[in-house]
C-alpha cells in the first residue's frame, strides 16, 4: 500500500511568538518544513505529497512554489475541518497520511513503517501518541495531552486515516504509543526549537561515530 502524505502547515504557531511563520522557523540550516518535506519524499510507502496552507502561512506557500511542492489552501479552522477541506480539494477518498511540519526528526523509514502498522490495524484512523515523560525527560514543553488508556500522552502530529470515510459520524480508531525520536521532537515553543536542535546535533554526531567503528 502506498498513500498520499499531507503536510499540515496553516496553523497560526502562536505559541512560538515569532513573526515568521512557524513552517519557516529555521532549524539547523533549514526551514522545520524542509526537514518533513525530505522525510515524506525519502518514504517509499508515500505516493504524492501536497502541503496544506491557509491565509495564516503565505510565505511557506511561496517556499513551497520555489521548491516545486504541490500545496492546497484551507479556511485554518482547525485540524479536522481543514483536513476535511484539503481531501475535498485534491479528491482523496482513500487513505492517507498526515504529517505535522514542525517534525524535523521524521525520516522516510518511520513513516514507512506508520504505513504498514496502518494496513496491519483494520481501522479507519491510526493516531500515534508520545509518553509525556519522554518529552520531558529532553527538556521539551508538554503544552496538550490526550487521555488514552487511564494515562495522558502527546500527540505526535503523524495520523493515517481512511479518507473515504472522513465524514462520517463515528471512525473505527486506534492509538499507538511511540518513543522513537522521529515522534517525539515535535516544536511548539522557542525553547523546544533550541532542545530539539540540541539533541538533533547529538543524534547524528551518534550515528556518525558509530558509523565510523
């Protein structure tokens, strides 16, 4: 199975407190959406990708025609009606990956592997959830929880859902709880900016020196 990927870049990032927009926030060299936008190119289960803008963010549509990505606007009011909006625009009815843009650890590999745990799962929409702890354990905000379970997490910000069924009533839905890296350095504030660049740094410094033994 492969499956479209949205990028979900309209909203406002008012908890970052900047002027530029929070898709464009400059991350170790590059925009945070540039990061995601190579992850979901790099993944082999993803067939096309498109960008979802709104009037909040028109600097990362012009970002995005300079780098030759497809991108569709919405209304910006909020994450289900404009995911609502974008399937209707681009005529998805089947399933499809969405992907926040300000996950700069996402590689191609997990997103591979969100594919597959959502053909093996049999529900209409797959959500994936972070162990509060574990974003605090690296200094990160946990501004959001979800209940799942009797225990609160973060949502990651990546989900598949079955875009045939995106209107209706009641989905058939699972939760999948992650550690991984890709999932958990989520930015949602200046000083997650300048943790998740911290341990971005040490991450591939890592790989390097044990890629070197």
């Amino acid at each position: 199975m492969k499956v479209p990927a949205l990028i979900m870049a309209g909203g406002k990032g008012k908890r970052i407190g900047l002027p530029v927009e929070k898709p464009l926030l400059p991350f170790l060299g590059k925009p945070l959406i540039e990061w995601v936008a190579n992850a979901v190119k790099a993944a082999a289960k993803v067939s096309e990708l498109h960008v979802v803008t709104s009037e909040n963010t028109p600097k990362t549509e012009e970002w995005c025609r300079s780098n030759d990505l497809k991108f569709v606007r919405t209304d910006a009011k909020g994450y289900h009606d404009d995911l609502k909006q974008a399937l209707g625009k681009l005529h998805i009815n089947s399933p499809v990956m969405t992907v926040s843009s300000d996950l700069p650890a996402l590689t191609g590999g997990f997103l591979d592997k969100v594919v597959l745990m959502f053909e093996g799962s049999l529900v209409d929409a797959l959500t994936f959830l972070v162990p509060l702890e574990k974003r605090m354990e690296i200094g990160l905000s946990v501004s959001s929880t979800y209940p799942f379970e009797g225990a609160f997490y973060c949502v990651c910000g990546v989900n598949v859902i079955n875009g045939a069924k995106i209107f209706e009533e009641k989905l058939s839905e699972q939760a999948l709880i992650t550690s991984d890296l890709e999932a958990v350095l989520n930015v949602n504030t200046l000083d997650d900016l300048e943790v998740a660049q911290k341990t971005m740094r040490v991450s591939r410094e890592s790989a390097q020196s044990a890629g070197n033994i």
